[in-house]
C-alpha cells in the first residue's frame, strides 16, 4: 500500500494541468460559456493568509463542477493594485512601487497557485500595467466626453495623516476607513463622476438580479431613493416626504452651522400663516433642499426643535391629501463620486491644462498617460500630487492649439481599475479596444460573482455604475455586469478573533499546505462553517479534514472491478452534493461525503462504479488527490474532462418514509421506513419499537394492516 504522499501529487499536477492549459477557456467553443468571478486582490506585502483563499476556493468549487457540467468556464485572477498601502511603502523606503507591486503579485501568484485553484492564469490582470490602465484612462475620457466627469470645488473628506481626499464610502463614523483617523473637511477643486445621474437605474436594477437581499437592501439603502415633494414656503423651498402635514408647520429651517432666528417670516401656503424662519443645525445643507418645514407634532427633530426654542407645537391639525400641496420629486441619498486624488500610485487623470482652450482631453492616440518615475513619493502638505514637482511631466503642448499647457496632476482613486475589471478577462490581450465585442458578448454577464460584504456600497455600486455608462455608449452587450452575487464570511483566528499581525495570530497557508497539503487545507477551509459566515481557524480541526481524504485514499485497495454494486447507494450523496455545491452550503455538502465514507467503513470491497463516481463529486474540493486516483483507476483523460455523475431520481426516492403506527386506530407512534421494505419486514419490526410494545405487552395481536407509505394499524 502506497501512503498519501500530498507533495508528490500535488505538485506534479499543478505541473500537468499548468502545461495542458486545462483551465483556460476558450474564446470559441461549442459548449455554453460560464463565467465565475472572485474580487481580484490587492497584492500586499504581508502575502496570503487563509482568510483571503476562502471565497477563491469558494468560486473553484463551483467553477470545477461547472467544467464536469460540460461548460466553457471563464475563472480568472489578477491583481488590483494601485493604492496607498504600496504607495506609503515607497515613501518609506523610497523603493519604486512598481517593483515593490511585482515582488507581492509574484508572492501572491506563488501561493495560490500552491492550491490549485483552476485560475486561467493567461488572462491575468493588473491595473498598474500602462497596457491595463490605457483603457481606465480612456474610459474616463468616455465619461469626460459626455459631461459625466467634471471638476468642481467641493468640501471633501480629507485624512490629515494619508493625506488624502476620501469618498463618503471611506469615511467611516467620521475617521479615515484606512487609517482611524479623524477626518477633515477641505475645500478642493476635486474631479467627479456623476454617478447620481444613474441613481434611479442603479436601484430599479435591482429588481432584475439574483444578489442576495442583504447585498440588495444595502445599495437601496445607499442611494437612498425617496419620494417626496417640494413646497414652497414663500422663496423657500422645502423638501418633506410628509406633504400631508402641512397644517402642522410651525416654522420653517434651513441648514446652519448654530441653531438661530433669521428674523425673516414666510407664509405657510396651506394656512397663509406667518411662520419663523430658522437655521437649524440638524437640517443637513446636501440633503433635498437644504430646507424642512418644521412639524413638531408628528417629527421627533422639529419637536426637540420647537420644544428647545419654545415655537409653537400644533397637536391636533387637519391632514391635507398627499397630492394637494406638492410638486412630486424623487431624492436620492446618493452623492456625485469624488474622483480624483492628490497621490502618486495611481492612474493619471488625462487631461491637459491650456489657458486658452480649457480643460483639453489627452487624444486617444497618446493614451496611456504613463505615471513618470519620481524621486520622492510623498504628497505635499498643500495636498498637491508628487508629479506637480516634475516639471518636465507636467508642461506639454495643447493638444488643440499647440500652446503652452500643463497636464493634470491628479490621478485616480484605487477604485478606478476594479470598476471595469471583469470586462478585461473576457480580452486581456487587447491592444485596439478595452475588449472586442465578440468577446464581451460571448463571456459577459458575469454569472456569478463573490466577494466581501465590504464591497456592498463601492466598488459593487462603483462597477455597476461603470457598466450601464458603457452599455449606454454601446460598449458593452448588457445592462447589468453581474447576474448573482454572495459573498463571504471572514477567516477568524484560533478562538474566534481577528487576525492580525500585531496579535501574532496570522496562519500562512504556505505551512498548512506544507504539512497537510493544499487538498486537506480546500477541504478544511469549505468545511469549516457555513460560507457565508465568519469562522473561527482551528489547526486541531483540520487533521479531521487530513484524516478524511486519507480514508478516500485508502479506499483504493478495496476497489473491485466487477463488483456489482448493491449493498451501498450513492445516489443520495450525489444529489446532496450537486445540491448543496449550488447554495454554497460547502460545508453540508462535505459531510455528506464523510457519512458515505463512514458508511462505507466496514466492507471489504467497493466497486470501481462507485468509488469513481465518488472521487468525481470530490473532486472540485480535492482536486489534486482525486486526479491521482482517477489515473490510478487506470482513467486516460483527466478527471477535469469527465461528467458530472447524474442519479436516477428513483433511487432517491429510495428514501425513508415517515408512517402513522395505530393500536386499535389510535395514533401512538410514528415508526421511519425505507420505501423499498417489504410489508412482513415492516410488520415484525413494528412490533419491537419500544414506544408500541408498552400497549401490546400481555395482549393477543389479532392482526395488522398495513397500508403501503401511509400507516400500520395493530388489532389487539
Ligand atoms: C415634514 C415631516 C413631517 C417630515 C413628519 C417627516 C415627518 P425621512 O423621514 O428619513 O424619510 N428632511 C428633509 N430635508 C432634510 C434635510 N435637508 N435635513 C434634515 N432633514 C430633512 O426623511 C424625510 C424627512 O426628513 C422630510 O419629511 C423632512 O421632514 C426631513 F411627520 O417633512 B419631513
Ligand atoms: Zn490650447
């Protein structure tokens, strides 16, 4: 008997499949496409820990069902990193962030290669490479062309110690989501992408995709939709989702920085009263009109409010109909998209500068505006970008009428490159068109796609935004860029804390897959609880996952070639496999696999039907060990290339079967059968439950009826 020797087998048949291309989908091909997308990562200096394999695991188990499913599978990676992280590194060592960039894609690509996830790695990405980011570029030149891309000074969010401008999606309870820190308001000639313009499709959309409802209700609840209407008090229009209140209004506010009396008075439309103006700090000046009409009877705020500054307080007023005082409108939460930052490691914005024609876009022709290489990498306290210091970069011709010019100096947020990612993989090696039409049409919509809940509010609002502006310039052959979302739970440490290097509790898969190998670690990470939910690492735990794929391993030598198979089903596995693969319920799907290596436990001998049936469903978790045994069983052609074990439904239905048990025709027991027992097997077993011998101990049985699936009926 040979051992379970993971490093061997792994290794060569990460070789093999390398060096087939098994993995690659084809441009063209019969078979229907079938696109998995996981969220490409930000290659970061500290490397892999076992919570980022989780979802790309996740994505490989469905994308290895789908190939045995007889599907053309597009499952690609790449790396999405422009962003601060690399770029503070460069400012502390002073090493260029393009090389810093390609030690940590290298070290990345290593390790997860290391667990045979079935990436086509031929289409791999990486928004730092001028070749990618051209087309970034001249997508927002897209935008910049039909007005959606505009400049305008603006409060933002700035993070004094990032020194950087943030988008209302990054600040998180008034601090930097990087950083912590408390965040400023500057005023800043930002660049913006009109992302409200899209606000009413972005959540009507909704309607007509498969996200899961918290994912759904989240974007809802970022854009915040709501109908309302607009009245005007005087010259004072005021945005209330309550018209009917009207004769409530006690005063009228306006946005403020202190609660004050203007001393100004407007007349109430509906009453023709003369009501108080007032600044109030809690009407917020971005919000509908900057202004409310105050009802303190009916609103907790106005209440306080009038209660504070002793305005009057109407309880008992007519309701007015919806209709009556109101100009309908439709208000969304949702704010225009800052776009634009004062940093080095990102997309340059391209545009040029000219006194006397204006903002002038770079021509398509001298695309992409390449990031020039600078000596010092740190953003200046007047928070201008690095590249305004290089003279050389910055002063170039008009484009239009040859002048003097200057070229922007702003480059884009780290969000710019994830918007539009998954169109790339479907042509990466593109050099005339961010992807050919064929191809978008072939592999897009993406049909399913996971990724962090983080994501819920940007860069998946961010995409989806992206995606429709295309659509609309008939760049992309659909609406919406993915049909499905779900996403996953976190990777936890040892007793359920985060992981972290300052708390020393970070697992490298290197060693796990050292030790264990990459199959026991796949097997354990799906294992470990359900998916969509965080789980706490235990290294005790995954031996039970190594001792499983040890037993199948073991199996092998019990595999008879003419056995006809009876005495074990596997059919019920199959279906609850295929099923729960579907759902994402890994975890169930795997301990169905365990019971029938349970099960199995005992015999002597097992037929080859089924153990190689068994290894096909084992297969998207293991699958470097069950390609070893699908060789071993003397299969020519990878088992990448076999079919999905279909089950005859009627094998299923072999199933147990709740029945009534009656004494006398009273109901006193329920006894579980399998649908294939025979009558006298099920009359002599009802006899020993315990719960039935109570009524009949001592009594003359006269005699039982059974009605097949129904009940059983003992006469005494
Ligand atoms: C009168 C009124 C009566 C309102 C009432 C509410 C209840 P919600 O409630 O969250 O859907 N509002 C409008 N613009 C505002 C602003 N710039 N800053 C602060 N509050 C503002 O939000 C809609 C309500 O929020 C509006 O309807 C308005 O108060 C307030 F019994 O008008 B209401
Ligand atoms: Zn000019």
């Amino acid at each position: 008997m040979k051992e379970y020797d993971h490093k061997k087998i792994e290794k060569k048949w990460q070789d093999t499949w390398e060096k087939k291309g098994i993995y690659h989908a084809q441009d063209k091909s019969k078979k229907p496409k079938y696109y998995a997308l996981i969220e490409f990562p930000y290659p970061s200096g500290d490397g892999l820990h076992v919570g980022h394999p989780r979802p790309y695991i996740g994505m490989d188990v469905i994308s290895r069902k789908r190939r045995l499913q007889g599907f053309n599978v597009l499952y690609p990676i790449g790396w999405d990193a422009f962003g601060l992280p690399t770029e503070n590194y460069a400012i502390k060592t002073g090493k260029d962030p393009r090389v810093v960039t390609k030690k940590n894609s290298d070290t990345f690509r290593r390790q997860i290669k290391s667990l045979g996830i079935s990436f086509d790695w031929s289409r791999e990405v990486n928004t730092t490479d001028p070749k990618y980011y051209k087309w970034t570029q001249w997508i927002f030149l897209q935008f910049f062309k039909k007005g959606l891309a505009y400049k305008a000074k603006m409060k933002i969010n700035w993070c004094p110690k990032d020194k950087i401008g943030l988008a209302n999606e990054e600040v998180v309870d008034g601090k930097c989501e990087r950083c912590g820190t408390v965040v400023e308001q500057r005023e800043k000639e930002q660049w913006m992408l009109a992302i409200t313009k899209y606000a009413e499709r972005l959540d009507k959309d909704l309607d007509g995709v498969d996200y899961l409802p918290q994912i759904k209700l989240g974007q809802r609840n970022w854009i915040g939709r709501k109908e309302g209407a607009e009245i005007e008090f005087d010259n004072i229009k005021i945005f209330t989702t309550r018209p009917d209140t009207i004769f409530g209004v006690t005063f009228v506010a306006i946005a403020g920085d202190t609660d004050r009396f203007t001393g100004r008075y407007v007349t109430n439309p509906a009453t023709k009263e003369k009501i108080p103006v007032w600044e109030a700090q809690y009407v917020m000046g971005d919000v509908g009109t900057g202004a409310i009409m105050g009802v303190p009877a009916d609103d907790e705020r106005d209440k306080a409010f009038a209660e504070k500054y002793k305005l009057p307080i109407i309880e008992n007023y007519p309701k007015a109909g919806f209709e009556d005082y109101g100009k309908k409108v439709t208000r969304f939460k949702l704010r225009d998209w800052v776009f634009s930052r004062q940093r080095y490691w990102g997309e340059p914005i391209p545009v040029i500068h000219c006194e006397s024609c204006g903002i002038v876009p770079v021509p398509e022709k001298d695309l992409p505006v390449e990031l020039p290489k600078v000596k010092n990498y740190q953003p200046t306290d007047s928070g201008e970008s690095p590249l305004a210091n290089i003279a050389k970069w910055v002063n170039v011709k008009c484009p239009k009428c040859k002048g003097p010019a200057k070229r922007e100096t702003d480059t884009m947020p780290n969000w710019a490159g994830s918007s539009w990612y998954y169109l790339r993989y479907a042509d990466p090696k593109n050099n005339k068109e961010f992807a050919s039409q064929k191809n978008l049409k072939y592999f897009t919509p993406v049909d399913w796609y996971n990724g962090g809940n983080e994501h819920t509010t940007l860069h998946l609002l961010y995409s989806r935004f992206w995606h429709k502006f295309l659509f609309d310039q008939g760049l992309v052959p659909t609406n919406e860029p993915y049909m499905k979302r779900t996403s996953h739970g976190m990777i936890l440490g040892e007793g359920g804390v985060k992981m972290s290097k300052s708390l020393g509790n970070v697992i490298n898969p290197d060693d796990i897959v050292k030790i264990y190998g990459a199959d026991t670690l796949r097997l354990y990470e799906m294992f470990i609880g359900p998916f969509d939910q965080s789980a706490a690492w235990s290294t005790e735990s995954i031996i039970g996952s190594r001792r499983f794929l040890e037993r199948v391993w073991n199996l092998q030598y019990k595999v008879e070639k003419n056995k006809k198979y009876t005495e074990f089903k596997i059919e019920k596995t199959i279906k609850k496999v295929t099923e729960d693969i579907e759902t994402m319920k890994f975890n169930t799907a795997i301990s169905a696999l365990m019971i029938f290596i349970n099960d199995l436990g005992g015999v002597d001998s097992v037929s080859k039907d089924v153990y190689k049936k068994f290894l096909q469903i084992l297969s998207p978790f293991a699958p470097h060990m069950t390609e070893e045994l699908w060789t071993i069983l003397g299969e020519k052609k990878s088992i990448n290339l076999s079919a999905w074990p279909t089950f005859d439904e009627n094998l299923i239905k072999d199933e147990e079967i709740k029945i009534v048990v009656q004494v006398n025709g009273k109901v006193r027991a329920f006894m579980s059968v399998q649908a294939g027992d025979s009558e006298e097997y099920i009359k002599a077993e009802v006899l020993k439950k315990a719960d039935i011998l109570k009524y009949i101990e001592g009594k003359n049985v006269k005699k039982i009826i059974y009605v097949p699936n129904r009940l059983i009926n003992i006469v005494l």
